[in-house]
C-alpha cells in the first residue's frame, strides 16, 4: 500500500524554506551538485518539488542559496555577457573583484574554498556548480574553449586569495578600479578565441 503524500501547505508552524536549505546542503554534500535533483532534495525535506521551485526556482538558485554564494548565475551570464566583447575581461575582473570586496558576500566563498582544500566532496561539489552552472556557460555564450575560461578564473581566485587570505600589500589595499585596470587586459586574452 502506498501512502500519497499530501501536497500544498505543511501543516503546523515550520520553516518550510529554511527545511529545503538544510535537506539541500546535506543532498548537495552527499552527491555533489551534478547528481543532486529537485525532487531529491525536496524528498529529503519531506515537500512537494513544485514548493522547491517555488522558493529557488532552478537548482542553480537553490544551490547558491544553501552555499549562501553572492552570485547568482543567470544575473552573472547576464552582466558578462551583455556590452562590447572587447571589455568582457574588465567586466569579469570588476564583478569579481565588487563581489568579494564586501565582506558578507566574502566570507561564505572563503570558507567554501578553504574547505574544498581539504575535503574531497566540498571540492567536487564545487567544481561541478562552478562549471557547469558558471564557467562552461559563460565560455560557451562568448565563443570561447573551456580551458580559456578557467584560466581566466584561476587568475582571478589567485588574486582573491592573495587579497584577501594571504593579504599581500599592495594588493590587498589597492583601490579595486586600479586592479581592473591590471587585471582587465590579462584577462581579456584569455577570453579572446
């Protein structure tokens, strides 16, 4: 005998959102970004899937809420995406450098890279939701090889740990459009095809 699950409203005083964040970084953690699905997740929090999407829309948006990221990837592909090719590199090198320049948006993304250091499945996890959900799309929106764009963002996590874990001076100092003004030209050579 099968027990249907009742849909709409739980019953009772309940988190219903904050329920889904806590199922999703468990299923997150446990199977990665890539095999993790929506109706997984909602699974785990005891919830019809349709009230995931509700609340995140994508996995993309569950996921960047549950890892707390400052960036959202359909906002991202849109601000780097849209305006001339010959400044994607300076407007790659300002958002990254914008982003993480405030603090609260920072910390979340320097745990998680402090933690994908040492634990294999917070670095897969990562690896498969800045690819996939990130790089891979921006590269293919601008023409361009996978390889090219991680370099691209290589560059630009060495230079947000040297900022901001390292804090090498000048660097961690510097005035962020002076940086953009370094940064924009060698990054823009990555992403030329």
């Amino acid at each position: 005998m099968t027990v249907k699950r009742r849909t709409g409203r739980r019953p009772g005083a309940s988190d219903t959102r904050g329920d889904i964040l806590d199922a999703a970084r468990q299923v997150f953690a446990e199977k990665g970004f890539d095999k993790a699905t929506i109706r997984g997740i909602a699974r785990e929090a005891a919830v019809d899937p349709a009230l995931v999407h509700h609340y995140f829309e994508t996995k993309e948006g569950l996921f960047v809420a549950a890892m707390q990221l400052p960036l959202d990837p359909v906002e991202v592909l849109g601000q780097l995406l849209d305006g001339p090719r010959e400044e994607v590199g300076e407007r790659l090198v300002r958002l990254i450098l914008t982003v993480t320049a405030d603090e609260r948006a920072r910390t979340p993304v320097l745990a998680l890279m402090r933690s994908a250091m040492t634990n294999e499945q917070v670095v897969g996890m990562m690896r498969e939701f800045v690819t996939n959900a990130l790089l891979y799309r921006v590269a293919d929106g601008l023409g361009v090889s996978h390889l090219r764009i991680e370099a691209a963002f290589a560059q630009l996590i060495g230079v947000v740990l040297a900022r901001y874990v390292l804090r090498l001076e000048p660097l961690a100092s510097a005035d962020l459009e002076d940086l953009v003004e370094l940064l924009g030209p060698t990054v823009q050579r990555y992403l030329v095809p």
